[in-house]
C-alpha cells in the first residue's frame, strides 16, 4: 500500500528464516546406522533433541506478506529454527530461548 510503512525489521526476519531452511536442506543427511548402542528398527528414525522453545508459532494468518510468509515457514521447520540464535541478541534482553521463540510473541514481525 502507498505510504504505508513497514516494520523496522520485516526483511531481516524473512531473510534469516529463508537462511535456516538453505541451512537445514544443506545439513540434511541420511540416517546412518550407530556403531554401538541399541540397534534401530528399520525405519525407525534417531529421537530428536527437546527443543529449547515449546510455545506454539504465531499463527501466520495474523499477517501479510512476508511477515505471514516467514511464519508459515517457521510453522514448518520448528526444529531447524530452534537450533538458531536471533541476530538481535534477544536471548539476552527479551529471555528468548532461540529464534524460533520469534516467531511465538510477533517479535519476528517488527
């Protein structure tokens, strides 16, 4: 919209999530079989690690554009989020555990 103004920080919040999935599609790997400990089921896949942030993501109808954008897609890799720090230190200042902890009070969207 004409004369409309932007939050401060909309563009950065969508280029660090567009990061985390380039960053979790490049680290994806194959399971591997262990060399000692309890043997895998076929199939069965390694338990994940407990996430730091287990509030739920902002649902990304409550924005537009990017903004609803960068929050469906922290929706679908919650685990890939949780493994990043925000680049505003908000860990320090606002008691956020990761960046994915952006994404549950609307920090991400200002």
């Amino acid at each position: 919209m004409p004369g409309m103004k932007l939050p401060r920080y909309w563009w950065l919040a969508g280029i660090v999530v567009v990061l985390a999935v380039g960053i979790g599609l490049a680290t994806r790997t194959e399971p591997t079989k262990l060399a000692a400990g309890p043997a895998l089921s076929a199939g069965a896949a390694a338990p994940a690690p407990a996430r730091r942030e287990t509030r739920p993501t902002l649902d990304p109808a409550r924005f537009v554009g990017e903004a609803a954008l960068t929050h469906q897609v922290a929706r679908e890799i919650p685990d890939v989020l949780d493994q990043l720090y925000c680049y505003c230190e908000c860990d320090k200042h606002v008691g956020h555990k990761s960046l994915l902890s952006c994404y549950t009070d609307g920090h991400a969207a200002t």
